[in-house]
C-alpha cells in the first residue's frame, strides 16, 4: 500500500509537471525559436567534443579515432614534464591576472563616467570612440602596435620628444614590456564594448533613488557609492564570474600577432604552445591533451567563483 507522503509527493510532481507543460504550450512560438539554436550548439560544440578522446591516444594523420592507440594519461605527463610548462603557465596566468585585475573595474568606471556626463552629444562621441576598436581584427590593430612600438614609430617620437628616453626602443623586441603592451592593447580595443553592459544595467536604474538622495544631501560620489554600484552588482557578480572563468584564455589572436622569436620567453602562452604543438608539430595527441588542461582548470575555476559568489553575496550564475 502505497505511504501517503510518497502520494502527496507523487501528486506535486504531477501538478508541476501539468503547469510546465501548460507553460511550454503556451510559448511554443519562444520554443520553436530555440530549437535551430540547440541544433547548432549540439552540431557545432558538443559532437566535436569526441575528438577529445586522442588526448588519450596516439594519434597520427593516418589514423581513425577509433583505430589511434591508447596511451592514458601519458600526454599529459609529458605536458607536466615538459621544458615549457612552467614557462607557458607563468605567462598565461601572468597576463591574465593581470588582465583581470587591471581590466575587470576599468569598463565599470568608465560606463559610470559616460552616465554621469550631461552633454548628449560628447556622450555619444565617447561612446563611438571607445566602441571603435572592438570591431577592427587583432591582424589589423597587432599591424598598428608594430608600427607604433617600433624603432621609428610613434611611441619613440612621443617619448624621446619629451625627454624620458635618449634612444629609441624597438618595445616588441624586449620581453620585458611584452606583458604591458599586451594588457594595454587588450584593454584599449575592448573598454567601450565591454562597458555597454554596464552601461545598460545603470539605464534600468529608478531614477526616484538618485532624486531622494539629492534631497538627503547625498554628492555624486555618494551617489555612486550608495545607489549606483549596489544597483549593478548583481552584473558585475555574473560578468566577473565568467572573467574568472577564462583566466587560461589570454586571447589567442593578440598573442599570435604580437608574438615574435625575440620576446617569446614572455609571450608564449597555452594557446599559443597548443596552436604550435597541434598545426605545426603536428602533434594533435599532445596539442588536444594540453587544451583538455586547459578546460578543466577553466571548468573549476567557474564552479569555484560561482559557489564563492553564492556564499559572499547570494549571486551566482548557477
């Protein structure tokens, strides 16, 4: 005989399942405007997840999948044993701490300077200027910062026309500025796209909170501090966990353009080292295990910033 809590509980399941049903029947439209999204997603990113499995093969271009070698978990061990692991992780995690630390808040002031400005039309300007580079490839930009970093460029004239340095300095060819050159290229084209979100969550922003706190006296730093970053904290939660997720990610086009046989004790980076390993080593066994790496470490620091994000602030992704 059936208990009546398990009833009770069987009869629940059954009315949630009749509300969500009645749920998907009412926005079929919503749903069937999904699907090709789904299709694509499972086309594009989950089957060519089985070409993982040569992360624990041996596999050569005149084998299958299926007929390549197992070899466990050998690839990674040379990975960890290799002369440039700690070389490539030093200057992934590098780069992209430092991206994160310097990066992350600057898009968050900037979108509250351009809220705060009165004049509509500089508003718009600024925001277009800023816009701008984010739609212009790292082949093109990477082609600018050569110019300008280089012996004759710009970056030379300006600095030995004001004095601070006697002799030009060829910048790409010293490691010791490759880190700085990349962190300010990749902040300068991607600031002003990164800040419309921002800029969107201060748009939501009843305005009823800015005129009370005028009236209690509050300034515009009191303003900010009390109504503006409160209001978009929930964004800056979400957009820093997905940051923290990429950490590994240090941006493979700019490191491919900017990188040169001089500076790359500083600038070769996991995907730089996979890209080398896969397409020119031909080495795709060892190439896929390093990117497999890659993506666990990427997958746990997701989970961690998430479940940290829940316990500090109740926000998470998921």
């Amino acid at each position: 005989m059936e208990q009546p809590g398990s009833l009770k509980r069987k009869e629940n399941f059954n009315e949630k399942l009749k509300k969500t049903w009645k749920l998907i029947k009412r926005q079929k439209y919503l749903h069937l405007m999904v699907i090709p999204g789904i299709i694509w997603m499972i086309i594009f990113n989950y089957i060519p997840m089985y070409g993982i499995i040569i992360a624990f093969k041996n596999y050569t271009i005149i084998d299958t999948f299926n007929s390549a070698p197992w070899v466990g978990l050998e690839n990674f061990k040379e990975f960890f044993m290799d002369d440039n692991f700690f070389l490539v992780m030093k200057n992934t995690l590098g780069i992209s701490v430092l991206k994160l630390i310097i990066g992350f808040p600057l898009p968050i002031a900037f979108a509250i300077m351009l809220n705060e400005l009165y004049n509509s039309k500089l508003k718009k300007y600024v925001q277009t200027i800023s816009y701008l580079p984010h739609f212009f490839s790292w082949v093109v930009l990477g082609g600018i910062m050569i110019n300008w970093l280089s012996q004759t460029g710009l970056m030379n004239k300006v600095l030995m026309g004001v004095g601070i340095i006697q002799e030009p300095i060829v910048f790409l060819a010293h490691p010791k500025y490759f880190w700085g050159i990349s962190i300010i290229s990749d902040i300068w084209k991607e600031l002003g796209w990164n800040a419309i979100i921002y800029l969107a969550a201060i748009a939501g922003i009843n305005p009823t909170l800015y005129e009370a706190a005028k009236i209690d006296g509050a300034g515009k730093m009191a303003q900010i501090w009390h109504i503006t970053l409160p209001s978009i904290k929930g964004t800056i939660t979400i957009l820093f966990i997905l940051a923290v997720s990429g950490i590994l990610n240090t941006n493979f086009e700019q490191m491919l353009v900017l990188q040169n046989p001089l500076n790359l004790s500083a600038s070769e980076v996991i995907d730089t080292f996979v890209y080398k390993m896969g397409l020119q080593s031909l080495r795709f066994s060892y190439a896929t295990a390093v990117g497999l790496f890659k993506s666990v470490i990427a997958f746990i620091l997701l989970v961690s910033a998430n479940y940290t994000s829940k316990k500090i602030n109740g926000k998470a992704l998921f």
